[in-house]
C-alpha cells in the first residue's frame, strides 16, 4: 500500500490544472491568461506553466515551472524554481524576484520596483531574432538541470545500487511493457488522486505524495542511466562494475542528445517535451514492474 502512494502525485500534477480551472492556485498543468482576460486577485501555480498575455490584478508567484509575460501585472511576480521570460511590452507594478532558474526580459519591460535575482540572469537579447536566442537559453538552463541530475544520480547509485541494477534489469527485458504500466500508471490513478482531493486527510497525504512520486521517478530514471551507461561502455570496449560510474555515463550520454536536440530551432522543444515525457513515464512504470529494484511480490506469500 505505501508503494502506491509514491504514484499520487504525478496525477495532481498532470490532471488537478483541469479539476482546478478557473481558481487562483493551480497544481500542475498549465494556465494561460488571454489577451482580453483579467484575473482579479493572486495567481499561484505550482509545478506547471504560466502564460499571461492579460492582465492580473494582483501577484503572480510560479513554483517549480516556465512563466512567459506579455501582459500587466499590477503586484509582485515571484518566479522560483523555473525559467522566466518577460517579451516587450509586459510590465510589473511591484517587485520581481527570481530564484534559481534563469530569467530574461527585453530592456524595454517596465519594472515598478525593484528587481532582484538568486540565481543565473539570462543577459538581455540584443539583435538576436527569437528563433536564435530561445534555443541557446533552453540549451543553457539544461546544463544546470544536469547538476541537479548528477546530485541526484551519485546519490541513489550510491545508496540503492542493487536496486538500481533490478530496475534496469527489468528495463532491458520488459521496456516496452515498463512504458505501458508507466502510462496507465498515471491514467488509471485519477479517481484515487480526486478521492484523495475531497478527504480530510488529503492535503497530509499529498505531502507523502510528493516525497514518495519524486522517489519513484528518479529511481526509475538512474535505471534508465545504468542501462544505457552499459551500452555505451560496451559500445567503446570498456566495462565498469561499479553502479555510479556507469549511471553516470549514460547520464552524459542522455544530457548530451538532450542539448543537442533543444538548439534545434522551432522543433527542439515540443521534440524535447515528448522525449521527456517518455522518460517519466518509462521511469516509474519500470520501478513499480521491477517492484522498486526488488522485483519481489507485491504481497509476500505465506
């Protein structure tokens, strides 16, 4: 029961933007503020995309995803966690603050009072046409997303190496089928995630959920570093037994194909979208599979 709850939350995040339209706080998914739309009070969004071509009557604070302005905010815009793009003509009453991320603006966007960034300022477009400049500031928010990766995978290999190896074991036999249960993993939790939603104990759990989801899908995701380290070091003539210098290499062979694939100007993206999209799907189909690396039953028989 409790490895289920390590699947909640990606179904917050994926689908409670849709249960949640229309309020002032959205988790996950996207939100878009038209051109002729004003939102009257605060707009909080967490883990998800923010547009605002509009107007909002109030502070926007994004947590955890991209925010691209063209329109008017009349308080404070809080960006933490994400890349923060504000085109010509938008313009911020309060203050802006960024954190972490990267952050760019044109030098004509007007700022009431005062800017301050925590993190790396994407210096100011100078001539550069849009289709040139996007790529190169989605490829350099890339490399420290591999930090983040690299932190991340030195820690697991390290601590949980026999279950990383049961992952991508399970991975090299059955990827196919990890992408299935990944994808149904998600579909088939909507109404547990809307039950969870309505209860009393909701938002405590939702706490475990948050912990228990970001476990799972990088388990999941150092799995799927091993096993392509372990093709490349074949590939070269070389062999490494030890857990975290082969996920390592197959983190650096995935960081690099993902560089080179958002330089690519206009289709980068939405290429790089599904590419991860299907790492995250992958990654926790094939760690509830392999049952966590254990590739025990689920219920242990008498």
């Amino acid at each position: 029961m409790k490895y289920r709850l390590f699947m909640v939350l990606a179904l917050i995040f994926l689908f409670s933007g849709i249960v949640q339209a229309g309020s002032g706080v959205t988790f996950g998914g996207s939100r878009t503020v038209g051109p002729d739309e004003t939102v009257f009070g605060d707009l909080v969004i967490f883990g998800g995309r923010v547009e605002v071509f509009g107007t909002i009557e109030g502070d926007l604070i994004s947590i955890g995803g991209d925010a691209l302005v063209e329109g008017r905010i009349t308080g404070d815009l809080v960006n933490v966690g994400g890349n923060l793009r504000m085109e010509r003509g938008s313009s911020v009453e309060g203050d802006l603050v960024q954190v972490g991320g990267s952050v760019w603006r044109d030098p004509q966007v007007q700022i009431g009072g005062s800017f301050r960034s925590y993190g790396i300022t994407e210096p100011f477009r100078v001539g550069f046409p849009g289709w040139v400049f996007r790529p190169v500031v989605s490829a350099w928010g890339s490399v420290f997303g591999f930090f983040y990766q690299l932190l991340f995978t030195l820690l697991v290999a390290f601590l949980f190496s026999n279950n990383v190896r049961g992952v991508a074991s399970t991975l090299k036999r059955e990827w196919g089928m990890s992408l299935l249960v990944g994808f149904l993993g998600f579909i088939l939790l909507v109404p547990a995630v809307l039950f969870l939603i309505i209860t009393i104990l909701g938002i405590p759990l939702a706490l475990i959920v948050l912990l228990g989801y970001y476990l799972a899908i990088i388990l999941g995701q150092v799995g799927i570093f091993f096993l392509l380290g372990e093709w490349l070091l074949e590939k070269f003539g070389r062999k490494d037994e030890k857990v975290i210098g082969v996920a390592v290499v197959g983190l650096l062979g995935i960081f690099i194909v993902r560089l080179l694939i958002r330089l690519v100007p206009f289709i980068g993206g939405p290429i790089h979208a599904v590419i991860m999209a299907l790492i995250y799907m992958i990654a926790l189909g094939v760690t509830l599979k392999s049952r966590f690396g254990t590739n025990k039953p689920w219920i242990a028989r008498g």
